[in-house]
C-alpha cells in the first residue's frame, strides 16, 4: 500500500518528523535520537487521526495488531542499528 507523505521537520542527525496518511487516516511520527552512556536512545511518538467513524472502530478493533507490528518494526530497526554498528565499529 501506498501513502502520501510529508516531512514535518528534520535536523540532521538528530529528529525527523514525517506525516503519512491517505483519505482514511493521517499520522504524524516523531523520531528523536540522543546520545547516552550506553549508546543511543530513540525516542519515538505517533499521533493518529481518522476521517470518519468507521475507521475509528477498526483502529480501535485492531489495535493490538497495530502495536505488534510497531514492536516487531522497532525490534527489527534495533536489529539493524546495532548490526551496522558492529560493522563500523
């Protein structure tokens, strides 16, 4: 599936902020990375709004299979992240 998509804000190599969505629904998604002992942290935040009730009903029907995939695209960055570290390291 395809969607339309928007930079909100970007400042490299620190956040980007996109904006994704079709008729049916639009999130805005915020990815901060920051430095820390261990590494670095991402801190990640999305904000959905639906165009009509019937969307509303299945993304809240629906859920849960949202959150396992965003758990299963963060584990997978994660993954990737820390393989490419390795590499350069």
């Amino acid at each position: 599936m395809e969607y339309d998509g928007e930079v909100l804000a970007y400042d490299r190599p620190n956040m980007i902020a996109v904006k994704i969505g079709n008729q049916s629904f639009i999130v805005n998604a915020y990815y901060q990375l920051s430095k820390t002992i261990q590494g670095t942290r991402l801190d990640y935040r999305a904000e959905m709004d639906t165009a009509n009730t019937f969307t509303k009903i299945m993304g809240f029907l629906f859920g849960w299979l949202t959150k396992s995939i965003l758990h299963k695209q963060m584990t997978r960055l994660k993954e990737m992240a820390e393989s490419e570290a390795k590499v350069t390291a």
